[in-house]
C-alpha cells in the first residue's frame, strides 16, 4: 500500500468509528424514529386515585441504524474502495 492508499483505509476507518459511536450514543436503535412515547408524570392525587400513567408522543427525531447509519457506512465503504484502487501504485506495469 502506497502513502495515499493508508490515509483513505484510515479515513474510511475513522468516518466508519465516529459513525457508530454517534449512532450508540442516540439510543443504539435499529429503525430510525420520528418520535418517542414518553410516560406522562403523575401527580399524587392521580396516585391516590389509583389512575395509571398515560403516555405521551413526543416529535423526536432519533438515529437509527437502518436507513441512516446503513447508508452512510455504506457509502463511506464504496467510495473509499474506489478511491483505494484509483490510488493503486503503477510499480507493476513500470517494471514490466
């Protein structure tokens, strides 16, 4: 591997590292979500009289690994391979 074939193996490495650890750090989900369900708090009269809690939508976005995640790593994969044999040394074909 020549200078230009190690930085793009460690670009793509990179991108590929700090996608994941944004991806766990949302939530480490599997779909992507435009919303959560959240319990709504009770209050002590509510827990007197016996009510349960009712849950609330709330607009959210969270990062999934599919589509998102996927198609980013996914992307980073093809276009370093790409750049990786475009930067293929020519030591072969000059000895030949």
């Amino acid at each position: 591997m020549n200078k230009k074939q190690k930085i793009v193996v460690l670009s793509a490495i990179v991108l590929i590292a700090a996608a994941l650890v944004v991806w766990i750090s949302n939530g480490g989900e599997v779909l992507s979500k435009d919303g959560v369900w959240v319990k709504k708090e009770l209050s002590e009269l509510d827990k007197s009289l016996g009510l349960e809690p009712q849950l609330e939508f709330h607009k959210q976005f969270v990062l999934g690994l599919l589509p998102h995640t996927a198609v980013f790593i996914g992307a980073v994969v093809v276009v370093s391979g790409i750049l990786f044999f475009t930067f293929k040394s020519k030591k072969n074909k000059e000895n030949k």
